[in-house]
C-alpha cells in the first residue's frame, strides 16, 4: 500500500500551516493577496516547521461571497507550482470545485481538502478518484453563506461522523482508495459553541475508523465564545493552541493552523512529556 501523508504523523500531529490567498478570510483575509506575500508568507510557515500547507483562494468564512473558478484557480495554481519549485513538502488545496483542485493538482499539490466533501458538483467523487491525490472530507452544515443561521442538529456527534463516513463510502464507491481519505468534522462551520465542544470531546471517537483525522480549530469563533477578550482573530492563539494539543491526545493526524511556530513548538513538548 502506498504511503500517504498521514502515514507520517506517528504520534505527533502533522502541521498543515494555513496560505490564504483572499481578500476576505476571517483571520487573515487579504494579507497574503498578491502572489509574492503569499509566497513569502509560504516559505516562513515552511522555516516554522509545517509539514503540510494548505492553499486556498476561496474564503469560507459565514457570509462569504463565492468565487468564480478561473479566479481560484489564478490566486492559487501560480503559487503552488512556485512552491513546488523549490520544496517537496506536501501541499493541499482548499476547494470545493473539482476544475480547481484538477488544475492544482497539476501544478504538484497531492492532497484535495474539500470543505463541501466532494458535495459540490456531481462529478466531484470521480474527478478525486481519477486524480489520485488524498481527499478531506469535511462536514459543513449547508453551504458557507448560510451555515451560521441558527444550526440545530439532534445528536451533532452522531450526525457528524454519520456524515463523514457516508461520503466516505461515496469516494470509494467512485473509486478512491480508503488509505488516502481523510475526516475532518468541520469546526465552526454550521455548529454553535456547544456543537464545537461536543465534536472536539468526541475527537478520539471519530479517530477510531482507521482514517486520519483532520482537526481545524485555529482562530476559530468559538474561541472568542469562551474568551470575551479574544474578539479579534489574531488574539486566539492560546485557544488555538489548546485545541491542537487536545487534537493531539486525541489521535488526529494534522492540526490546520495559521500560527505553525507556536503549534509546533507545543505539540513537541506535549510529545516529549508523553515520551
Ligand atoms: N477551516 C477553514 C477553511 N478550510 N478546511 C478544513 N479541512 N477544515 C477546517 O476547519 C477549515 C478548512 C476556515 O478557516 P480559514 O482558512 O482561516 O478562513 P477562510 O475560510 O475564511 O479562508
């Protein structure tokens, strides 16, 4: 069987470090617009220690507009071959459309993280299985522009991991191979503060399928729920951090972060002491 990047997670997390190529992300949104910052803001996450970086040009965030593919693909396709030019480190793409992780692909990223888990277009489990690249499949309630009015859901655990494994089923039905699927149970997007915490409390439970799990916690409003103070994004970093080491004892095998040097150096202390 062929290795895949989870395979080299161990007993530490990976670090997949967060480029967003955007305007409008709610953490970082516009910082890293032109090719050159985001670039530049690539090689310090990889001097960080990132394992993984993940590239998006599409933001997510409650309310944000959608983005023509032609304009992802332009954000996004430039940069990932620039990278790949002059590192091998394993790089994702944060789309839902399948023409923008094809063209991604192409340019060298070799893991497709797919917020909408291949919901988007009905071609999207065949355009991963023929790609061959790893897939994430994360859970959203609804889509991006709506996902935060009032979600309610009867169990979120069970829900959730229901979720995940029925796509899960729908990407091998279509030909994709089981060791290179990824879960991720989407924080933040559709989910209160008590979904939030019930799905980070059940992390070990949805580690338990034999997929590597992806945990995307940093920065996230949930944060600033439990923290009056940390209104502002880029105040939440000792929440974030908190949430990567719990992902950590948990068993998940990347952590999605924008704040790589700080994960990185806590994740290799809670290692340590668990020896
Ligand atoms: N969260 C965001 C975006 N993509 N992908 C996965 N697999 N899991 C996540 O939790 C996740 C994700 C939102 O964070 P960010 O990229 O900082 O913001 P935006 O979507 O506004 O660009």
């Amino acid at each position: 069987m062929e290795a895949g990047i989870g395979d080299m997670s161990g007993s530490c997390p990976l670090v997949m470090g967060i480029v967003n190529v955007t305007p409008d992300s709610f953490s970082d949104g516009g910082r890293y617009l032109g090719h050159d910052a985001a670039l530049a803001h690539a090689r310090r996450l990889i001097a960080e220690g990132a394992d993984i970086l993940d590239i998006g040009g599409e933001s997510t965030r409650p309310g944000a507009q959608p983005v023509d593919e032609a304009e992802e693909i332009a954000r996004t396709v430039p940069l990932i071959a620039a990278i790949r030019a002059e590192s091998a480190i394993p790089i994702s793409i944060d789309t839902m459309k399948p023409a923008v992780a094809r063209a991604a692909v192409a340019a060298g990223a070799t893991l497709w993280n797919d917020v909408a888990a291949l919901r988007f277009s009905p071609d999207a489990p065949a355009v991963a299985a023929e790609l061959g690249c790893e897939i994430v499949l994360m859970h959203m309630l609804g889509e991006p522009r709506t996902m935060q009015d009032a979600p309610r859901y009867d169990d979120v655990v069970a829900e959730v991991e229901a979720f995940l494994l029925a796509r899960a089923d729908v990407a091998q039905a279509a030909g994709v191979a089981r060791e290179k699927i990824w879960l991720d149970p989407g924080i933040g997007f559709g989910k209160t503060l008590d979904h939030n915490l019930a799905l980070l409390a059940a992390l070990p439970r949805l580690c338990g399928h034999g997929y590597s799990v992806l945990l995307g916690a940093s920065r996230k409003r949930f944060i600033a729920a439990l923290d009056p103070l940390a209104t502002d994004a880029d105040d939440r970093l000792g929440g974030s951090v908190a949430a990567a080491l719990h992902g950590a004892r948990s068993g998940v095998a990347a952590v999605r972060v924008h704040d790589v040097r700080e994960t990185v150096q806590a994740l290799a202390v809670e290692a340590a002491i668990r020896g």
